[in-house]
C-alpha cells in the first residue's frame, strides 16, 4: 500500500475508536462537552499511530517525525487535562453553554442520534482533516530544514497563549466573586479577548510548517487547507464567536469587547475618558 494511504487510513481509523469512546462517555455523563477532551487526546493518537506505521513501513524523516508527535502530545495532552474539568465538571453539572445551545439541550433532552450527528461526526471529520500535515508529514521526508525550525518556532509562540491564557483565566476564577473584576481583562487578556483560541490556531500553523511545508511545496499545498480549517472552527463554529454570545449578556463585557482585539493579539484601544 502507499505510505500516504496507510498513514490516512490508519488516522481516519484512529478517529473513529476515539470519538466512539467520547460519544459513549457522553451518554454516561449525559454531556456533549466530553468531546472537549477528546479533541485534544484524539489528535495526540492520531500522531502516535501514524508515526508507528511510518516506521513499519520505513518511510519518511524519523527525526521530524518524533519532534512532531512530541509537539502533538504536548499539546493535546495538557489541552486535555486542562479542559476535563471544565468538561465533566462546570456549569453546576449541566452541559456545557456552548453545546446547550448549539443542541438546543443536553444530550438526553434532544437524543444521542441528534448529538452523534451534529457533534461528533462533525467533530471527527474536522480532526481527520486537520490532522493531515501530521499524517502526511509522518511519511514524508524533511525537503525544507529551516521551515521545519520555523514551524516549531511558531507552536511555541501558539502554546504559550493557549497555556497562559488558560493559567490565567482559571487564576481569575478562584479568586472571590465579591472582589475580582467582573471582566478577566488582565494579562494575555488584556490584548486579545480569546488568547487561547489564538494560540490554538497558532500551534496548527506551526504544526503545517513543521510536518506540512516543511516536507515540500507540494505537500505544503496539499495540507495548507487544515491549518485554515483549525482556524475557521476555533473562530467560527465552536469557539469564539459561539462563546461571544454567550459573554455578551454578562455585565462589563461589552465594554471590554469594545477595547480589546477579539482574537489576535493587540495593543487595547484608549477610551474616550483615558483621553482618545
């Protein structure tokens, strides 16, 4: 079989075990959210299992092929453990505002066939398709040293927001509700209203040049679309701007949003009373 294949197939393969496992988690727990936590773990599997028939089939770069499963699993990993709480644990035990609403309720309320279909066959196929610099790149050999240098460079820069930013906000969260600011508005925060989202979409960047670009212009172009992918699904459909509905009604946020970049990084904007 070409290596290309076996490495795809054995990704979308590994994408079905996980998000079958997730989706009966999620009957158990009686929350959609769980995929949450399969996302991250998913990609990390992905990367492993692929990397494994890359050996077995004595394809490709081994050096960039471990340095980008390490990236994946730092990454997917601690996405993982941060979210789990969040996911399994929030919300005084109802489903997460996200998923509530994009459902229409939690996944006894509206059914597990509903939920399977909107979110983790969806969910699923986002994966496999995002993860194809990885897949591909697991095959492949180094063509572009210095875009490889490039991409690790621009992961780092990813996971530095979305691990701050989350060290941060959960900061914020311990402390009092009596005495903490209504808005979180401090550190990464300050610049932008979604530093780890940002940084999400940064990390896949930096996956791309890595495992994508990094192995060629060819296979950079034929993998270009996932890193896009990453960045429209963190921005459009399950991250920010589902979230930024929600955060609208909560009081001292509009103003917040007003002065502060939704999504990438930037200096805050002056009110007209600091003199603007």
């Amino acid at each position: 079989m070409n290596p290309v294949a076996a490495a795809l197939i054995a990704g979308l393969a590994t994408v079905l075990v996980g998000m079958t496992a997730a989706a009966i988690r999620t009957k158990q727990l009686d929350k959609a959210a769980v995929v949450d936590v399969a996302w991250g773990a998913g990609f990390v599997l992905i990367a492993l299992v692929t990397g494994v028939v890359a050996t077995l089939v004595d394809h490709g770069t081994p050096w960039r092929r471990w340095l980008v499963v390490a990236l994946v699993a730092i990454w997917g990993l601690r996405l993982a453990w941060h979210i789990r709480s969040r996911a399994v644990g929030e919300h005084g035990g109802q489903e997460d505002p996200r998923y509530a609403e994009m459902l229409g309720g939690s996944p006894s309320e509206v059914g597990m066939r509903t939920v399977v279909r909107r979110v983790f066959v969806v969910q699923g196929a986002v994966q496999w398709f995002i993860a194809l610099p990885v897949m591909i790149g697991a095959v492949l050999s180094v063509e572009w040293w210095p875009v490889v240098v490039a991409g690790v460079v621009v992961w780092a820069i990813g996971l530095f927001f979305e691990a701050v930013g989350d060290r941060q906000l959960a900061a914020y969260k311990r402390e009092p509700k009596q005495t903490r600011p209504p808005v979180m508005d401090r550190g990464l925060w300050r610049y932008t209203r979604h530093p780890n989202y940002f940084g999400d979409a940064c990390i896949w960047w930096g996956l791309w040049l890595a495992a994508g670009l990094g192995s060629g212009w060819v296979a950079g172009l034929a993998t270009v679309l996932s890193p896009v992918a990453m960045t429209f699904f963190v921005y459009q459909v399950t991250g920010v701007k589902l979230l930024e509905r929600t955060m609208m009604q909560r009081p001292g946020y509009p103003a917040y949003a007003t002065r502060t970049s939704i999504f990438v990084p930037l200096p805050p904007k002056r009110s007209h009373r600091d003199g603007s």
